[in-house]
C-alpha cells in the first residue's frame, strides 16, 4: 500500500486563495491514486451576475482613482483658437500623430487640452469606429476623450463623437466614464436633438436610468449595443480591462467570444503570461504582510491581495473560456494536427515550469540560501517550528469535526447511494466534455459499496479508519507521505518559506532527496512522524480528508458528513461535491504513461504535484466552465442538489476554482510553453513527448 500511496496526487489546500485566511481550509484536496483531495474554500472575489443572469463568481469591484482628478477646462479664447485651427489646419491627422496623442493621454493620466486636441480626440473616435488597427480603446482612455471633448465650448460634432463612445462601448467602460464624470456635467454640456438623444440612451442602457446614474448606481444593464466597433486584437487593451475591477469575467468573455478563433488563442496566450507576473506580486505582497509595521499595513496589504486574487481568477476565467471552446470544436485528430513540435529548449523550459518559482523578483535564478546572514535560524530550523502549528490548523479544519461519535450519527452523515448519484452526473457531465479524447467505455460508472459488495466509490473516513487499523509502519508511512504533502503544497506557512530561502526540493523517482532543501524537509518529515501521538494526529487528518483517487484502481474515495449551516448549505455542498467527483473522475482517466512521467520526479516534488494535481484542477475548471450557464437549469440543479433542495431557491453556485491546488500556477506556466492541446493529448493519450518527456 505504502508504494502506490506515492502516486497519490493529494489534495490542495485552496487556501492559496487568500493566504490571509485563518488556519488551513476545507477546500484542501489530497492526491490521487491513494490520493487526497483537499477541504474547499471560495476565493477572494464577490458573485456577481454574468450576461445571461447565471449566477458566476465575478466582480465588479471598486474604481480608484486617477492620480489627477483635477481635468483642465478651456474657455472662450480656447474655443476660439480651436474654431481657427479647425478653419486653417483641418482635421488631417496622422495615424502617428493620434497615437502619440492617445500616449500622452495614459502618460498624464489627464487630457491634452490644447487647442486642437477636441479635433484629435474626434479623429480618433472615426479611426475606432471604423476598427482601425491600433485604435482598440480602454475604458480609461475612452473617459479622457470624453473629458477632451468636454473641455471648452462643447459643439454639435464634439456631442455626436461622445454620443458614439457611450453608445457603442461595453458594460466595463461605461462603469469608468461614469465613475469619473458626473452624469450632470455631461447633461450639462449638450443641449437640443443630442441632449435629447443622451437621456433617452440612459435610460434605455441604465436598468435605473437618468435617477440612478444621478445617486451613482453606475451598473449598467444588460442590453449590449449590436455594432460594437472591433478593431484587430490589441493585447495591451485586453490586459487593461485586468488593471482595474470595473470588467466582469463574463463581459470580457462575450467580448473575445466576437473575435476569430486565432485572436482569442492569441488571448489566452498573452492572459498566461500576464497572470505569472501578477501571482508574482502577490507572493511578493503576501511576504511583506508579516515584515509589515503595525496592524493598519497588514490590514491594506490584505486588501490588496484580495484586489489581486479577484483579478487572478478573472483572467483565469476568461482564459479558461478559450480552453473550454478549443475543446468542444475539435477532436482528437484535429488535436494532433495543431501538436506543438517542442524544440530542445521548449523541453527544458516544460521541465522547469513544472517548479514553483523561487527566483529574484527580476525572474534571476537564485542558488539556496540555507541561512541567511542577518538571521538566526535556518531553513531546517525554521521548519522544525512551524510544523506544530501547522499540523494543528490541519487538523482543526479537516479532522476535529470529523471524530469516530461523529461519522456513526446518521443525522450527520449523507449516504453513498445519494453520492452514486451525483458521480454519475459528474461522469456524464466529464465524458460529455472531454469524452472525444479518451474511450468512454473503458470507464464505467462509479458503483457505490454495498453490503457484500465492494464499489469503485467508496466512504473515505470509513476505509481509511480500517486501514489504519494495520501496524505502526503502515501508519507511520501514511503519515510521512501526509508531512511531505503539506512541505509540497501549502502557501500559508511553507511557501514564503521556500521563496525567502529560495528553496526548491528536488527528488528522485524513489523519493530520495537530491539537494539540501529536499534534504532539509525528508529530516522534518521522520523528526515528526516519530512518535505514536504525531502518527495518530496525522492520521487523523487523513481519514478526515475530503477526497481521493486512485488512477491505479479508479476508485474514488470521498467524505460523507454533512455540512452545518441548515438547507443551503447542503445546496452548497452538493456543488462542491460535484466538482469535486469531476476532479476526482478526471484522475482515473490520466493515461499511465503520462503518471509514470509524472512519478519520475518522486511521489514527493512539485513536479508530481503539478502534473498530477495542477493539471487536473485546469481540466477541471475548463470542463466547469462549459456547466456555469446552466447552473440554474432546474434539470441540472436536481440532478445536483436532489429532488428536495432543488425545489429550494437556487444559491449562486461557487466557482470551481475554490477547489483548485497551488500547483495550477505551474500548469499554466507549462500550458504556456507547450500548448493546450499537447497537454490534453499527453493527459488523456500519454503523448508526452509533448510536454518535455
């Protein structure tokens, strides 16, 4: 048992999410094959609605402000001078010259406000509504040409080019233009058949109309304008809408959804390099919390890193939308006509971003620092005295409600049956998405264990209780495999540690360390897993674990206690358990070659953990996204929740993000370098010349 246990991909404490949150959360999944999945927790963002009315998890977020708020406004002998330039100049603009204007624009944070600058405010309005190439605008620079065309006397063709920005601009925008200009002050600069025309476009385009843009409900409603300008993808415009919290995932989604298939790969390609430079400063701000000087700096760095993990997943999202669309149109031969030929570089690049990152803050490889010399411990040191409290905050979130008195009380517990049912939609569900890559009838559906029968879908705290049941050795290497788990995945305590130190354990495929760091963590891990009572506390963590999956076998183990809370928080659970059984089920379809390269790197290294649980969890969540739309669907919602709580008011549904593993960082990275489709084809067809084998 002790040797398959290594395959395990085990799960993810999803507590990466927010690393600020208390303790080690339930959203933590533990490896598959014995694997563990991890106790879930939502992420850091808000729900909101999408397009359609599905409940996502997205958000809004707040607007900050510009460094200057102060707008330069002209007067007569401005609008005189323009009347002159217009008369004798014209309007012949150069393509450069209003791109270094729209330069200046971002430069100052600020209009021109010379007196030809209304004249290039409205040229570049018609080059972007005639989707002109490099006149893609932002919601920012969209609210400083309307300030440009404000300032001074305010003409006819001055209102009609605002008219045509307001109009024909997506719901992201419109929250930053009027979240910086007063809807008053722009009332107040038209007048006749264009004033006219601007409050009856409000109150058509704002649920609440003129009244509530007037008290500053700056949500627009759902109409989308049907001519949108277009021009060619411009990638600098796209990671803007990811600089401020005013664009929902789903607007941003329906936005790429109108380009052609290569713009959007182009996309996906430029969201996964952006969101490896954004998770960078979130470890960089997560690091500083503890160096902080008093309470009120950790309180706005936690802040701060909220702001930042909602953008995270809102990239995640929109990229994952990409993924979910290449694979419901091509198949698998489609698949390995696009493969990706990796160069001997690529190679060695796929290998390397299988690691967590732990190099300088300008991307420079760093050598381990054991100890570092203004300090007093070293690495081995300061691990040794973060374990108890480590192993504690585990236990307190996975294993303290989950005691013997608790799993024999029925009223606690759901059963397999119900569980039988909700794998055999998650199947259904999986196969219905990936089904073209794998052959579906070598798969069966999860079976349930039964008196005198044993199933492939299993009570996990029952099985493991009788398994640790065995001798000390047994038990003590559960436990082991359990310490090197936690050293491989935890971003609450573990991970700073490695980025300080610069660490990054390397293992052999028996798990045999191969440089000090790893050295250091094999030491802690026999120093606690020693005695009986470290054994039995570790233990007791695993038989309370949420999930598992053994990619040998295909069996599925899970958790059958219900959650407190009362009717919706069973809704909440059976979600989370749906997801969960997806993940779970994706694990049994990895195909072998594939999990022996990943074994290759020990059962023990980042390298397992990413190719095992970070690929899994983004398969996971690119498959969610083809279920989001349909998560009120009373037909899904009572194959989910059951008959009962189906007839309850639905919730808004969690993102599957929340049961995501830190490791899904590293996947992205490699998906970056080798592709989408290579990394789908080693998954499900063991092609993993593909992705660096």
């Amino acid at each position: 048992m002790a040797p398959e246990r290594a395959f395990e991909p085990r799960g993810h404490v999803a507590e990466h999410e927010h690393p600020f949150l208390p303790g080690v959360s339930r959203a933590e999944r533990r490896p598959a094959g014995p694997d563990r999945e991890a106790p879930a927790r939502a992420g850091g963002s808000g729900f909101a609605r999408d397009l359609s009315g599905v409940p996502v998890t997205d958000v809004a977020g707040t607007l900050g402000p510009l460094p200057k708020q102060q707008f330069k406004r002209g007067g007569f002998l401005q609008s005189l001078g323009t009347f002159f330039t217009t008369l004798f100049s014209g309007t012949n603009f150069s393509n450069a010259d209003l791109t270094k204007y729209l330069a200046g624009l971002a430069r100052r944070h600020d209009i021109e406000g010379d007196i030809d600058s209304d004249n290039k405010a409205r040229a570049v309005v018609d080059r972007w509504n005639k989707n002109t190439a490099g006149f893609s605008l932002t919601g920012l620079q969209k609210m400083l040409l309307i300030k440009e065309l404000q300032d001074g006397a305010t003409a006819d063709d001055d209102e009609r080019a605002i008219l045509d920005i307001l109009k024909r601009s997506e719901p992201g925008d419109l929250r930053i233009i009027f979240g910086y200009i007063p809807v008053n002050d722009l009332l107040g600069d038209f007048d006749g058949a264009e004033k006219k025309e601007l409050i009856a476009w409000i109150e058509l385009r704002f649920d609440d109309g003129l009244d509530g843009l007037r008290t500053g409900n700056t949500e627009p409603g759902s109409r989308l304008p049907t001519d949108l300008p277009q021009p060619p993808y411009d990638a600098a415009t796209l990671l803007a809408k990811f600089d401020t919290d005013q664009y929902l995932a789903a607007e941003v989604i329906a936005e790429l959804g109108r380009r052609s298939p290569v713009e959007r790969e182009r996309a996906s390609s430029d969201l996964m390099v952006a969101r490896t430079t954004l998770q960078r400063r979130v470890h960089e701000r997560t690091d500083a919390h503890e160096k902080a000087p008093d309470q009120k700096a950790k309180d706005a760095i936690k802040a701060e890193v909220g702001q930042l993990v909602a953008r995270l997943h809102r990239m995640d999202m929109v990229m994952e939308e990409v993924f979910k669309d290449i694979v419901l149109t091509e198949s698998s031969t489609d698949l390995a006509s696009k493969k990706k030929t990796l160069t001997p570089d690529q190679k060695v690049k796929a290998k390397e971003a299988l690691r967590p990152k732990v190099d300088t803050a300008t991307g420079a490889p760093h050598a381990f620092v054991a100890k570092h010399a203004t300090e007093t411990e070293d690495y081995t040191e300061k691990l040794r005295a973060l374990m108890p409290a480590m192993i504690t905050a585990y236990w307190d979130n996975t294993a303290k409600d989950r005691q013997p008195a608790d799993h024999a009380d029925s009223s606690k517990m759901h059963t397999l049956l119900e569980m039988e049912a909700l794998a055999k939609v998650s199947k259904d569900e999986t196969d219905g998405f990936y089904g073209g890559y794998y052959n579906r009838s070598l798969h069966p559906a999860m079976k349930a264990d039964r008196p005198g029968r044993r199933g492939n879908l299993h009570d996990l705290w029952a099985d493991m209780d009788r398994e640790l049941r065995g001798p000390f050795s047994t038990r003590q290497a559960i436990a082991r495999a359990l310490v090197f788990y936690f050293l491989q995945t935890n971003s609450k305590w573990v991970a700073p540690l490695n980025r300080h130190h610069y660490a990054s354990p390397r293992f052999d495929s028996h798990n045999r360390p191969l440089n000090d760091e790893a050295i250091a963590q094999e030491t802690i891990a026999t120093e606690f897993t020693t005695t009986a009572d470290q054994v039995r506390r570790l233990n007791d963590i695993d038989r309370a674990w949420d999930a598992s999956a053994n990619f040998v076998t295909r069996d599925v183990n899970i958790q059958l206690f219900k959650p407190e809370g009362g009717a919706a928080a069973d809704q909440d659970f059976m979600w989370d358990m749906f997801q969960t059984l997806i993940h779970e089920y994706l694990h049994t379809l990895v195909h072998p070659d594939y999990a022996r390269f990943a074994n290759v790197f020990g059962g023990s290294s980042p390298e397992q953990n990413t190719l095992m649980e970070g690929v899994d969890s983004f398969l996971s969540e690119i498959a969610w996204a083809s279920i989001v739309p349909r998560a009120t669907d009373s037909a899904l919602r009572e194959k989910v929740e059951g008959p009962d709580l189906a007839k309850l008011p639905p919730i808004a549904v969690k993102h599957a993000y929340r049961r995501r593993y830190p490791s899904y960082t590293e996947a992205v990275r490699l998906v970056n370098i080798v592709g989408f489709r290579n990394v789908v084809l080693a998954y499900f067809k063991g092609e993993i010349g593909g992705i660096g084998a």
